[in-house]
C-alpha cells in the first residue's frame, strides 16, 4: 500500500510497538475502530481526543478498510 494513500496515519516502531497510528498521536487505528465500534461517531471521538481532526478519524477508518480489504479469515476448530 502506498505510503502517500494515508499522509495522516504513520507506523514507527518507536510508537506503539509500530502500530499504526494517526501522525503525532499516540492513537493508533485500533484504538479509533474500537471508539467507533462501541457507538462513538466521528464527532465524538474529536470532542473526547481534541487533538485530533475529523480527516484524522475517516483516514483510520479508510486505512483499517484497505489493509483488511484482501484478508481471507480462517476459521480452525481443534478437537476436544
């Protein structure tokens, strides 16, 4: 994936492990998909993390679409 598709999300390994995260944050993108997957909308997620902005919060929610788009899941059962 192209560096230049998502200017506003970065990984350093310094950060987080490397974990992509919004640039100049420590938020990562799982952290923003876990707000919006308990109810949060874009505008609550900016009023609750003021440093961050509207863009920052779509780009997260683009850039997890992208990386995710081509995963195959596999379900593995191991007998009991």
């Amino acid at each position: 994936m192209p560096q230049d598709a998502f200017p506003r999300i970065e990984s350093n390994p310094e950060i987080l492990g490397g974990k992509p995260c919004v640039k100049g944050t420590r938020l990562s993108v799982e952290f923003i998909l876990e707000l919006a997957a308990g109810g949060a909308s874009r505008d609550d997620i900016v009023k609750a993390y003021p440093q961050l902005k509207p863009e920052d919060v779509e780009q997260a929610m683009l850039y997890a679409a992208r990386v995710l788009k081509n995963d195959v899941i596999v379900n593995t059962r191991i007998a009991g």
